[in-house]
C-alpha cells in the first residue's frame, strides 16, 4: 500500500470518527445527569444520617440540613455497636476469600475433566454441570441440603451452596 492511500484512509477515518460538537454537548449533558443519578442518592443518605430523628418525624425527609437540625446519634450508635458490624464484615471477607478459593479450585478440577474428549462420563457429566447452572433448585432444596449436612449456624452454610 501506497503512502498516499494510507494517508487517504487514515483521513476517512478520522473523518469518520469525528465528533460534531453539538454532539459532544449532548453526551456531556447525559453522562452528568447519569453521574448526578449516581451521587444524589449517596449524598442524599448522609444528609438523612446527620440530621436529627426527631425532624424527620415532624419535616420529612429533606435535602438541606441546618445547624439546629444536625446530630451525631445515628454515628454514636454505629460506634457502639462497632463489635458487631466488624464481625459482620469478617464473615462476608471469609464467605468470599473461602468461597472464591473453592470455586476457582472446584471450577478447574471440573474444566479439566470436562475438556478430555476420551472421558467414558464427559456426556453424562457435562449434563450434570450445566442443568443446575440454568434451572437453580431454590430456597427450601438449599436449606435441605445445609440442614441435612448439619451445617445450621456455620460459615459453611452460606459457601457449600453455592
């Protein structure tokens, strides 16, 4: 190919990759609008927890906050049920590091027996992989199962299931 006709593609190209401004304004104005949908509700839920409870009660729930209608309750009540909330966040690092782990290794044992066409089972077990990745078997079977297996209570309940 020719300088030339490299330099004529490069310009259609450009050409055609070119944003008119007006353009450019309209998407500018929709991804601010996205981005406010996204932030105004997270402002929104501070605003709501440094204002006092009794002036929800009476007002409402409102967007402004005064320095009369300012309390630190709802922050000193978190800090003294800190114990709690820590366990609860070392419980869901352990469900997902224990459960990842098990499913990357779980995921590759299986992979690996699936991808040997010579396997005698491949069929029957490629079945026996897919149909409960499509239909789910619900609430009460999963409940079954961690109750039958004795796990009631225990981290194991919510990582053997899935």
């Amino acid at each position: 190919m020719s300088k030339t006709s490299a330099k004529g593609l490069n310009d259609n190209a450009k050409r055609l990759n070119r944003i008119k401004p007006a353009t450019n304004v309209i998407f500018n104005v929709i991804f601010i609008l996205l981005a406010l949908a996204c932030l105004l509700p997270i402002v929104f839920t501070f605003v709501i927890s440094i204002t006092d409870e009794k002036v929800i009660r009476t007002q409402g729930y409102q967007f402004y906050v005064t320095a009369k209608t300012v309390s630190t309750s709802a922050y000193k009540y978190l800090w003294t049920q800190r114990t709690t909330i820590l366990r609860a966040l070392w419980v869901s690092v352990e469900v997902t590091v224990i459960g990842t782990v098990l499913g990357v290794i779980l995921t590759c044992l299986m992979g690996y027996v699936l991808s040997r066409r010579e396997h005698k089972l491949n069929g029957f077990l490629t079945i026996m992989v897919f149909i409960p990745m499509i239909f789910n078997g619900g609430l009460i079977p999963s409940y079954m199962v961690v109750s039958t297996l004795g796990q009631l209570g225990s981290i194991w309940a919510l990582v053997l299931p899935s």
